[in-house]
C-alpha cells in the first residue's frame, strides 16, 4: 500500500513548473512591463533619499515624525538613530531598504485597500480569497524567490515582488476587519438620510475603517522590513546585503553590527508611526 502510494505522486511540484513556464511564454511582455513599472518607482524613490545631502534627508524624517506625533522626544530618538547608522557607515544600504519598504507600501496599500473594501461588501469573496491569503502568508517566503528569478530576473524588483506577495494580506485582512465592524445603526442612519452606497463607503465605513487600514500600513511597514535579509538573496540592494556577506563568511563583527543597523531602523519607524502608547 504504502509503496503503491509513493509510485503515485500527486505532480504538484511538476504542474507548477509547467504552469510557471506557460505564463513565462504567453505572458512575458506583462511581466517586462511590470518590471519596467517597479523600477521606475524604486529609482525615484532612491533618487529622492540619495540625492541630498544625509543631513537634509535626516531632518525631513525628523520633520514628518514632528508631524505625526508632537513629541520632541520621539524627534530626538528619530534623529539619534540615523545619526548612528550614519556612524556606522550604512548609510547608502539604510536608504535601499527604505526604499524596498516604501515600495512594498506603495504596492500593497494600492492593491489590498480595495481588495480589502471589495471582500466586505462581498462575503463570498472573502470566502474565496481567505484561503488564499492564508497560502500567501504561511508558504516560506523563500518559494516566493524562484517565480520571482524567473519572471523578474536578479535586483530590486524581484526581492520587491516576493515582499509584496509576503505582506499584501496584512492590508487586505485589516481594511475587511475595519469595514465590517462598521455599526449597523451608523449604516441604517446613513440609508434613512438618503445616502447612496459610494456616500456610505466615503462617509461612514472608510472614517470608521481609517484607523484598521492605518493598523495595516504600519503592519505593511514592519513586515517589509523584515524582509530585507530575504530580498538580499535576490540581488536586492540594502541591509540585507552585509548580512549575507556576514553569513558567507561567518563574520560575527559585520553580521551584529548590519543586524544591529536594521534593529534601530525598524524601531525607529515603530516610534514614527506612533504604534508606542500616547499620552
């Protein structure tokens, strides 16, 4: 029995190569055009953190931090902490992996905050997608490389693309939580005033979801943070780079100090997104 059940393997490992070549074939111009797309966006985004001087770049996040929070000593914290990586001399590797989670942002709020919308207001949607949200976060993100290296080849843009697939459920998930726990009353309020579906989206539901679909661009932050190390297997530029070369050459110096880099980093952006408690 048990050798019968052996000889009869279930090809998934051979479907999927064949259906990756398929779309390859017949589907080569979306990919170059999707690509082209992604790098385009990542080079602006690259230009803009590289091109002044760090000093101007430091004082800008100061600045939007001063905005989001009103909290001098969340401003200092901001500012100590690039200071220190600029010390460490990761400066040009800091602004790559910004500039990989900036883009993951841009691409997955686009993208999961209509999903999101689109799978409240229908519930057999969501019944279709969850399953598939489920596979996106649980399968080991390095199976996301291999597509990725076919269909994108080696840089930015495959490590981009593997991190959005890694992250888009956050949003998707949080923006269908925040608008179906929108009240009924508010809801049957808004319809007894006259209000048309666009006018309860706009008006009610997305105000009331605001704070779940900002949960969701923080959870998108955090997340394609923490996908740096992985991009880096991909030809991804950033911080993601010293440590594999650390781990090439079992480094111990360069691996605590690049990993120590991107621990200030991510919780430099947790206290910038003011996920910290308020007053």
């Amino acid at each position: 029995m048990l050798e019968w059940l052996t000889d009869h393997k279930i090809p998934v490992g051979r479907v999927s190569a064949s259906v990756f070549d398929w779309l390859q074939d017949n589907f080569f111009w979306a990919f170059d055009s999707l690509s082209i797309a992604m790098e385009t966006m990542i080079d602006a985004i690259l230009w803009v953190l590289q091109s002044p001087h760090p000093l101007i770049v430091v004082a800008a996040f100061v600045a939007l931090t001063w905005l989001l929070r009103r909290d001098w000593k969340t401003c200092l914290f901001i500012a100590l902490g690039f200071l220190f990586i600029l010390n460490q001399g990761y400066w040009e590797e800091t602004t790559e992996s910004l500039t990989l989670v900036l883009s993951a942002c841009v691409v997955c709020m686009a993208l999961g905050v209509p999903i999101g919308i689109a799978a409240a207001h229908r519930p057999r949607l969501y019944a279709t997608i969850r399953p598939i949200l489920d596979l996106m976060q649980t399968l080991p993100t390095f199976v996301y490389l291999i597509p990725a290296i076919v269909f994108f080849g080696i840089g930015m843009v495959p490590g981009l693309i593997a991190t959005v697939i890694f992250v888009l459920p956050a949003p998707i998930r949080l923006t269908y939580i925040g608008v179906v726990s929108t009240p009924t009353p508010l809801l049957e309020a808004a319809r007894a005033f006259g209000a048309r579906p666009n006018q309860v989206l706009w008006k009610v539901e997305l105000p009331y979801a605001l704070p779940q679909i900002m949960v969701g661009l923080t959870q998108t932050i955090m997340l394609s943070l923490s996908m740096v190390v992985i991009a880096a297997l991909v030809g991804a530029d950033g911080l993601g780079v010293p440590v594999v070369r650390a781990l090439n050459q079992v480094n111990t110096a360069l691996g605590f100090e690049s990993g120590f880099v991107i621990v200030v980093l991510a919780i430099m952006l947790d206290r910038m997104l003011g996920r910290g408690d308020r007053k």
